[in-house]
C-alpha cells in the first residue's frame, strides 16, 4: 500500500487513531490502522448474507479507496 500522507496526516494519526500499547508507544502503522477500519467496514456484510469471498474483495475494495 502506498500511502501518500503529509506529515501533518500523520501526526495527526499517530496521536489520535494509531493503536498504543498501555504505555502509550504506538502499536500500529498507518497502513495497518487502514486494513483494520477497512476490515471492520467489510465484516458488516456478513450480517446482510454476503460470503467470506464478498467480505474479502469488500475489504479489498475500501483499501483502494
């Protein structure tokens, strides 16, 4: 994934969404808080019948975004 952020975004990220451990030291990249909210968005068609293939190119999908 190429993200093209500005150091502002990621600031930005790195203090408000980024996970942290229970010290505070961040626990995740900004590629994989995209994967996570893009996986969490795409679980949501499964309660409306979709398969495990349509949530995996839902997720697909919202990472290109």
């Amino acid at each position: 994934m190429d993200l093209k952020l500005s150091p502002n975004a990621i600031k930005v990220l790195e203090r408000r969404y980024l996970r942290k451990d229970e010290e505070g030291r961040l626990i995740e990249t900004p590629e994989q808080m995209f994967i996570r909210v893009a996986s969490a968005i795409a679980i949501a068609d499964k309660q409306y019948g979709k398969t495990d293939q349509d949530v995996k190119n839902s997720r697909t999908h919202f990472l290109k975004l």
